[in-house]
C-alpha cells in the first residue's frame, strides 16, 4: 500500500466509496471556497499534484485518517471482527489455514465458454429453468467435487437476526470442519458470497461451498461474469452475497 502515490489511493478509495471524482470536486469548492472542476480534480491526481493541506482535506472528506497512506485506517468493521475471530482461532491446537487460490484463465475462459453456449440456447427458445440449471453446473464444473443429495437448510430454521441474508436455498450444506465460518452467523459462507481481497488490490475473493474455499479474482472478471449472468437469466438471476 506504501508504494501507491497518493493520487492512486484517492482513486481506490472513491472507488469502495462509490464516488466520483466530480463529486470530490464539488465537495471540495464548498469546503475550501476555491473553484475546482473535475478535469483539474482528475488532472491533479493523476500527477498527483497536490500541497499537503490538499492532501488533509481530501482526506477528512473521504473519511480518513492522514498518515502517510489513507489506505491505512479504511479496514471496515467486519473485517476487524474477521481478523479477531481468525486470531482466537490460531490458538486452536486443529486451526488451519483456509485454502485460497486464484482462477486461472483457462477456468475463467471455460466459464465464458459456457456462457456463450447458454446464450446460444436462449436464442432458440430453450426454458429459462434449464438453462439456469446448465449454468449452475458450469459454475460448479470447475471444482470436480460431488454434492452430498443431503437436504439445505430449512428457511424456517434460519435466525432472522443472521447478518448474512439467506438468498440461495439450493446451495450445499454448510460443513462446519471444513467450512470458513462467518463470525457474525456462526455458519459457513454461503456461495457465491463476495468480499474485497484483504491483501489485493483490484481482487475479490469468491466463496464455494462445494469445495469449502475462496477463489481470487479480478474486480473486472468478477462483475464482467456477473453482468452476462444477469442479462443471460433475467428476473431468475441471483446477485451475490457482497461481505463488503
């Protein structure tokens, strides 16, 4: 994170805030009184440009502390209460670390390759119910793993205080050995649940229940997948589940 200029930190940190640079502008004229367009904002960062009293207010707008990277004091709650949870688990004689890998391109490739077939099928009129069904097994292709023909769990026995909404009724049952736990709910992730890369900048971790992991991948791959999903399935698309 260090070696990020503070230009780009600002970048990322609009990015996770879900704000644009013209919005940062607009703050800052109101907040300094001084004339500030976009195209000077957007031309300022990226030569990063910029006298410390900049660097502090821009830093009070987007809500950070100013050391020497903003990046430092923007780890949300819930990643804290993961990190504690993860330190209390290291104590456990059995704790082990989660597996974590990274989706290779002939994965993500194989992926794509599937969703064009889809498509293919939806322009011949084939049923929204099949091809959801095709889809499912693409995505669960890549982990060669056989899911137990065990029942889920029931919506009626589900907490409704849980922090994790419960958005797949389909999905494996949750493993409590092997599984990553969320310690807000006590449970296993569900699939297809989403969080930033705690490490990785511009990654996202993926979580599958069939083979009790996260997957990294880039943001662009990730929303890019998710955005032919949803124009491929329409009303029958499930989102994510964002951690984040």
């Amino acid at each position: 994170m260090e070696d990020l200029t503070f230009g780009e930190q600002v970048k990322i940190i609009l990015g996770r805030r879900g704000m644009t640079i013209k919005e940062l502008a607009e703050t800052m004229e109101k907040c300094t009184g001084q004339k500030m367009s976009r195209q000077n904002l957007t031309q300022r960062l990226g030569r990063d440009n910029f006298q410390e009293q900049d660097m502090r207010k821009i830093a009070e707008i987007l809500g950070c502390p100013f050391h020497l990277s903003i990046l430092s004091g923007d780890a949300p709650a819930a990643r804290t209460a993961e990190t504690a949870a993860a330190a209390r688990s290291a104590k456990e004689p059995d704790a082990r670390k989660m597996e974590e890998r990274d989706m290779t391109i002939g994965e993500l490739y194989k992926i794509h390759e599937g969703l064009s077939q889809l498509e293919e099928n939806v322009q011949e009129g084939k049923q929204i119910e099949n091809i959801k069904e095709e889809l499912e097994k693409t995505e669960a292709g890549e982990s060669d793993i056989q899911e137990d023909e065990s029942p889920g769990v029931e919506p009626d026995d589900l907490d409704q205080d849980d922090f994790e909404p419960v958005i797949r009724h389909d999905d494996v049952e949750e493993d409590r050995e092997l599984g990553d736990m969320n310690p807000y709910t006590g449970r296993e992730y569900q699939t297809n649940s989403v969080r930033m890369h705690p490490t990785r900048i511009g990654y996202v971790q993926v979580y599958d229940r069939a083979g009790h992991k996260w997957t990294d991948m880039t943001e662009w791959a990730f929303l890019g997948y998710q955005e032919r999903k949803k124009a491929l399935l329409g009303k029958e698309y499930e989102p994510p589940i964002y951690l984040d």
